[in-house]
C-alpha cells in the first residue's frame, strides 16, 4: 500500500492538480441519532398550525364543518376543536389524534406526513392546496380557546405576582376604591419583562401571535402587548361565570398624566389615553365591564352606562351601580341586554360631541320632514332591545371619575382638601368647580 509519505515526490506533485475532488459521503445516522431527528421533527408538527394545515392537505375542512379524520362524521362549529399542542378532538364521538395522525388517516407514510407539515420535501408527492392557507384560517373553534387560556394565564400570572394590589393602587390614584378594583377583576402586570418570557413558554409563539398579545414588528423582533407603557389589565368578564371574555389594556400611569397635562393645556402632544385590546377577539366578547355584579342585583336597580373601565370603578366607588361599554360606538351583544332589561338603565357617556352621539346616535331630517336616524345611539339600541334606558348626566360637564376626585380635591369627602398630585392637578385645571371653597 502506498501513502503520500511514501510515492515519489515527483509524480506527488504531478497527479495533485488532476485528481477529481473526492466525493465525501456523510457517514450514515446511527439509529440513536435517526430517532433523535425524527423525534425533534415530530415535535416541531405538534402546533395548532401544523394541525390546520394537516386538516386542509387531508380535505378534511368543508363549510359545513370539518369531516373528523377518524370517523368521518361531519362535525359542526364547537364539536371539533384544536388545542394549542396540535392535539384534536372530536367532541361527539370522542376520537382525538395529532397533525400526523390526520395525514396517516389519509394515506400519507408517517415520514413524509412529518416532512410535509414542516415544509421539508416529501419522498412521495404531497399535494399542497392553494388555499390551505385560507381554509386553515376558517377554520372557527381554536382561537376562542386559544383566546380564552390565554386570557385566564394573563389573569393568573397577575394575580400571583401581585398585581391585584398593584392595579389597587394605580387605580388609587383616582381615589377609586380598592374594593371596586378587585370586584372588577383588573390586575397589573408588574414584571413585564419576566411577564412576557414566561407567557411565551407557556403558549409559544404563535398563539401568542394569533390572539394579538405579541406581535412582529418590522425588524423582526417579538413584542408584548402587556408592557411597562400598557400594564393594566381591564378584563370583560361573563355576567355568570365569570370568565373573561376579553380584555383591554390602559396606558400607563405616566401617559395618562401627559394626557392631563395635554387637557389642562400645558402640553402640546397629546399622547395617548387610547385603551388597547387584543385583536383577535370577536366583536361579542367585547360585553362590557362589572357584569357580574349586575346580574347578581335585584331586578328594578338603577343602573349607570358608562364610557371606559375607570369611569365604571370610579361610579362603583360612589356607591352607584355600573356597567363599562369600552367605548361610546360599542353596543352590547343582544344576551347582554336582556340583562339589563331587569333595570332602571341611565346611560351617561362623556359630555363631548363623541359622548352624545353614542348616547343619541345622529338623526336626519328628510326632505319630507321624517326624521332618518344615520347611526343609532346606544339609548334607542338599548329600547330596541327590550331594555328601559335613558339618557342622562351624572353631573353636567363631568365624568365619574371627575365627580370622585372633585369629592377629595375640594374636601367634601374627609372634610379638608386632599393634596394628592390629582387633586392638585384638579383644583389648578378646574378652578370654576371649586370657586367659594
Ligand atoms: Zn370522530
Ligand atoms: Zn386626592
């Protein structure tokens, strides 16, 4: 046998330049590593993703509903669902599987079932639908749950860190009650940073991304909704449950004083006192806040509709009894309604232009004299509805929370003038409200 070392040099140095690049074959897996391989492949098929698009490649979503891969039985809305693991069940029959599982059932060798689900090529070809995109995204009954885990988690994580205390005392600063606070459920995230690393392991990333708490931005990064500008966790909650059903976040304390400042007209920016919630949600979860405690009243309470989260602690503080709509465009559901049919309804919206027309809806006068209603307010939705509402102001030119804090600004509520930043702040910027003591 002969060796570099031991060929002539010469004919060495000559055969060098000719010879062909050898052709190096891997060496090939052990079986320890082929199974380790297949098994990290099977783990990146066990998501919610994965699973749709296996229900999509297999024909197995339909409008009418989706064809259990088991058992064929045609399931409608809320028989078949999907967990964030990837895992399905077929709640009528009880048959259940993974993403594979469905592609097996459909002719598909496990090998390349797993292959197609992560975008590896496949040995046999696999057909792809064009729309499998669009068919998986139709797909209705997975991202409610999604939704719904993720929510009770946001709720959870806040209340074992602390934050039912925390958001007492955010809202505090309003002199809201701390009671009124946690009646309603809110919480504070006070952690954010390790808020969001351990939402992340719990839910992964694209549930995460699919209800709207993260979200991509442009240069790739992930970002949390729930941060330190946006903490406060405003829950809608189901009137019997208690579930939340939705859930909005308030800026931070911080911009909320700018927007004050903005208000009292020393600040040029505005900033931002916008409530943000997770997109995602369907328009019917958005039912309003302190519900459960309005269907625990007697029927024929008196009962204020209120703009914004605050404004329902700060009225609830007062002692009144009230319900939260996030906005003065947003009616509530039909279900809700009936509800409030049981009582006396005020609805009271901001004394602005945007404020009155949620409350009175904008009417036109026809040609012919009628009157020809463009959008309509809540107050004539809510009599639609079976429900004796009617429009009226806590007091002229303020808000709930107005009315609460001129209470401790001018004494009235302990007897001398509170000297807390809001009060101050109130006293300098209303001095009208509080002329002759
Ligand atoms: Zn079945
Ligand atoms: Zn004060």
């Amino acid at each position: 046998m002969s060796s570099p070392d031991t060929a002539p040099t010469g004919a060495a140095e000559q055969a060098q330049p000719a010879r062909p690049t050898p052709y190096r074959r891997r060496p090939p897996l052990s079986d320890e590593e082929r199974k380790e391989r297949f098994a990290a492949d099977m783990d990146k098929t066990r998501n919610e993703q994965a699973c749709r698009l296996a229900l999509a490649i297999a024909k197995r979503i339909t409008p009418e509903g989706i064809l259990c891969p088991k058992c064929n039985e045609l399931l409608t809305k809320g028989r078949f669902k999907i967990h964030p693991d990837g895992g399905w069940k077929d709640h009528k029959n009880g048959c259940h599987g993974d993403a594979v599982s469905v592609l097996q059932a459909f002719g598909v060798r496990t090998g390349d079932a797993v292959r197609v689900l992560i975008g590896k090529p496949t040995s046999t070809p696999i057909e792809i639908p064009e729309d499998a995109a669009a068919l998986a995204a139709a797909f209705v009954g997975t991202k409610s749950k999604i939704l719904r885990d993720v929510f009770n988690g946001v709720l959870i994580y806040g209340q074992k860190t602390g934050g039912v205390q925390a958001a007492q005392d955010f809202y505090g600063t309003w002199h809201i009650s701390p009671e009124a606070v946690t009646e309603s459920g809110a919480v504070m995230i006070t952690d954010t940073r390790q808020f969001a690393a351990r939402i992340l392991e719990r839910f992964g990333e694209e549930a995460l991304l699919s209800c709207g708490l993260f979200t991509r931005a442009s240069n790739g990064k992930l970002y949390c909704l729930i941060n330190d500008r946006f903490p406060v966790v405003e829950p809608h909650r189901h009137p019997v449950s208690g579930d939340v059903l939705y859930m909005q976040f308030r800026a931070s304390h911080a911009q909320y004083q700018r927007y004050l400042e903005h208000k009292a007209g020393n600040r040029e920016y505005k900033g931002s006192e916008k409530i943000i919630s997770l997109r995602g949600a369907p328009k019917s979860a958005q039912v309003g806040t302190g519900l459960p405690r309005i269907e625990q009243l007697p029927a024929g309470s008196d009962v204020w509709i209120l703009e914004g989260f605050k404004d329902m602690l700060a009225a609830r503080t007062g002692g009144l009894e009230a319900y939260g709509l996030p906005g003065v465009g947003i009616k509530p559901p039909e279900k809700i309604c009936q509800l409030l049919a049981r009582h006396n309804v005020f609805v009271a919206f901001d004394g602005d232009e945007a404020g009155a027309r949620g409350r009175d809806g904008v009417k036109q006068v026809a040609e012919d004299g009628t009157e020809v209603v463009v959008t309509e307010g809540l107050v004539d939705y809510l009599r639609r509805h079976g429900v004796n509402a009617q429009p009226r102001e806590l007091f002229p030119g303020m808000d709930a929370t107005d009315i609460l804090v001129a209470r401790y600004a001018s004494g009235k509520a302990t007897g001398s003038p509170c000297g807390c930043p809001t009060c101050t702040r109130m006293r300098a910027s209303h001095p009208q409200w509080f002329a002759g003591g």
